[in-house]
C-alpha cells in the first residue's frame, strides 16, 4: 500500500511535468482559464505544473513519510498501538498524504521555500544514492564469503566463483571497448576519452587492491568476485552518464549539423519521443521502487548497522540472499497444533518500520531531483527528460567515483585502523 501511495504521487508528477498534458488540457477543459483563475492557480494553471509544483508536491509525500518515521521508531513487536499504525488505517492515510500534498501549495514566501526545499532534495537524494552504493557492496561481500563458505566441503564452488568472476571482468571489459568505439571519435570526444580512462582505471585500481597481499591478510574473503561485481556496475553507471550527456553538433564539409560523441544508432532512439519517455520512465521508477522495497529487509539494515552472520553459520547455496528454508537459520520456529506458525519476531519485528518509511523518505527527495532534472529544473519537463543533461551526467559519475570510494575504503580501512574490527 505504501509502494502503490509512491507510485500514485510520482505519476501525478510526471504529469505536472509533461507540456502535453498541459497543452491538452488548455484545449479540451471548457473554461479553462477561468477554473485557474477561479482556485487562484495563475491565468493559466502555472502554479499547478512545472518544477515548483513538483517540489510542493513531493514536500507533501516526504512529510507523509518522514512522519511515519518518527511514529514508528523503537518498534519492536508487531501487536504494539503504533506498529497497528503502521499497518492498517489506510483510507485515512491516503487522505493524509493527499492533504499534505495539497497544503503544501499553501505555503507562504513561496520562492525561499522552493530555494531551501531545493538544497534538502539534493543531500536526500545523494544520501539515497549512497545507501544503494553501500548495499551494493555489502551485497558483494556477502556473495563471495557465502560461496567461499561451499568450498570447504564442495570444490565445485572454486568453479562457480571462477565462471561468476570471469563472465563479470568479460562484462566489464567489453563495455569499455564497446563504450571506446562509439562514444569517441579519432578527432574530439577528448571528455568522453578522458572519463573512460580515468573509469577504467578505477577499475583496475581496485582489482589489483582486493588481492593485495596486505589485503588479503587482513581479509582473506576479499577477492575478484566483488571487485568483479563493482566493475560491472561501474561500467553500467558510466554508459549510462555518457547516454545522459546533451547531444553535441557540428558542421560537417556540407554545412549540416552532424551529431558527435554518440552512437549512430542511438539518434533512432528518439524519434518516437512519447514512446520513448513513456518506457523509460516507466523502467526508472521501477528501478527506484525496487530499491526502497529491498533496502528496507531486515538483513539490509544490518548490513548499514555493521551486523554481519559469523562466517562459520554460512551455508553456501545458489539463492545466498535467503536461508536454507527461506528464513533466517537464526530464527526460532514454534511448531503449534494447527498450521505451523513461525515467530520470526526474536531481534524485532520482521523489517525495521522506521527505516521503511525513512528509505521511502529519501526516495521522494531523489524522485523530487530525478524528475526536475537536478539543477537544471527551469528548462525540464518529462518528454525530454531522456534526451541529455549535464546535471544528471554528472550526478551518474559522482555515483560512480562514491562506489568506487566506498569499495576501496571496505578494502583498506581494516590496514588504516589495525585496532578496530572489521567483519567482511
């Protein structure tokens, strides 16, 4: 219900967002201008669409969230007055989310609002970048030291490791050769050449750090397979910045503009522009749902809390996210006459509630940025929203230099504070 409130609150910005639906409504609603004039929204309903409405409206959801946040903290048993707060009374929060949407159309010194409101959405939504990034390393770890874990009793385990790291570092290398052949030209492209050195490099870097000896002493569950699996995602974050970057032209020998720096194929891509921005949108938000749903179990706050299984209680299996029967081996189960019921309540209740609503918290601060195309906001509106900007080009390779930076620092922190103790 949550995910479905978030989902209903994005597409009314997405839609606030679109020059089409404004041009269709001017022309098909009968007494357009009046109705505007009529509930004080501007001759011509401005108030109502664009960047501004979109912060307002996306103020509203992270209010809504960020209260359930603070309503929710310490929840420790699934049958207390609060977590019955958590979990029912949804018609009632739905006009609660409604109404805190709409009052923020209310708020006076409208323009101050929307300059700090601004600067708010920009740390929230690096700060939800940065908790997917330290996810993803976490996720990395736990996936090597769990198929580490196989090989004291199985060595097909070795082979398993060897296959996953070596299709990763294929991946890997040949998304910088591909990127190297369509993104660059002989002449030009020196940005484009530049980052994907400086990328692969990185790349590089950090392989060679993960089987460092002095490394390996102090963590003898690093390896290739995580590094391989950073690489991955740092070749995917770096195509995709260079997709973001604006459409360079220039004149060639015939005085035509002739597009630069950008796969031939990729100016098809755009024709059908509604199609595109419908699809792509549609993947974004999935993607950025996806991630609030499984940032938000309980092993991934663990993960971000430093709590990690002893490596002796690994078990090694395919599916290494779950337990063996799809619980935590942990957990206690007591079996009842009836159908059996498992108490899966002995650390709290099953997710955390607070961090629940507070990754939905940060996830309409990055949603607030994503849609209003960072910091270039004046000039964005959502049929474009797929055709370059150097704000999101840019935020993709911070994105990309924090993973990289959060990875070294797992490698390297146990040799800069030898005193401290770092579970891997």
């Amino acid at each position: 219900m949550y995910a479905l409130y978030f989902i209903l609150v994005v597409i009314l910005c997405c839609i606030m967002m679109s020059r089409t639906v404004a041009n269709e409504m001017k022309e098909h609603i009968p007494f357009y201008e009046d109705i505007c004039k009529g509930i004080k929204a501007g001759d011509t309903c401005e108030t109502l669409v664009g960047y501004s409405a979109v912060y307002k409206v996306c103020f509203g959801m992270a209010c809504f969230f960020f209260i359930f946040f603070l309503l929710t903290l310490k929840i420790n048993n699934s049958k207390s007055c609060r977590a019955h707060i958590h979990n029912g009374f949804w018609f009632f929060k739905l006009l609660l989310l409604g109404a805190m949407c709409s009052g923020a159309f209310f708020i006076p010194d409208q323009e101050t609002f929307l300059n700090a409101w601004r600067y708010v959405g920009a740390v929230g939504g690096f700060i939800f970048i940065l908790i997917q990034l330290i996810l993803l390393v976490e996720f990395a770890h736990k996936w090597n030291k769990n198929w580490t874990a196989g090989t004291a009793t199985n060595k097909l385990w070795y082979a398993c490791l060897a296959l996953v790291t070596l299709i990763m570092y294929s991946i890997a290398t040949g998304g910088f050769i591909l990127m190297a052949v369509f993104y660059t030209q002989k002449e030009g492209c020196m940005e484009n050449k530049v980052l994907l050195g400086i990328n692969g490099g990185l790349c590089l870097l950090i392989s060679l750090v993960a089987i460092s000896p002095c490394v390996q002493n102090r963590q003898p569950h690093s390896g290739l397979l995580q590094s391989g699996l950073i690489n991955c995602y740092v070749t995917y974050l770096t195509f995709s910045a260079l997709s973001s970057k604006p459409v360079e032209f220039v004149l060639d020998e015939h005085g035509k503009n002739v597009t630069i720096c950008l796969p031939d194929f990729g100016q098809d891509l755009y024709r059908d522009e509604n199609l595109v921005t419908g699809l792509g949108t549609t993947l974004l938000f999935a993607c950025i749902l996806y991630s609030c749903l499984t940032s938000t179990t309980r092993s991934s706050s663990d993960a971000l809390q430093g709590r990690y299984a002893a490596p002796e209680l690994e078990v090694a299996r395919c599916c290494f996210c779950f337990g063996p029967d799809g619980e935590d081996a942990e957990e206690q189960r007591n079996e009842k006459e009836g159908p059996r019921v498992i108490y899966d309540e002995k650390r709290g209740t099953v997710y955390s509630y607070s961090y629940f609503h507070f990754m939905f918290f940060l996830a309409s601060l990055y949603v607030m940025m994503t849609v209003t195309n960072w910091f270039n906001y004046e000039s964005a509106n959502i049929e474009t929203f797929f055709s370059g900007s150097w704000s999101i080009f840019w935020v993709k390779m911070a994105s990309c230099w924090m993973c990289v930076l959060l990875y070294l620092w797992r490698l390297v922190a146990p040799l800069c504070c030898p005193s401290r103790q770092f579970s891997v």
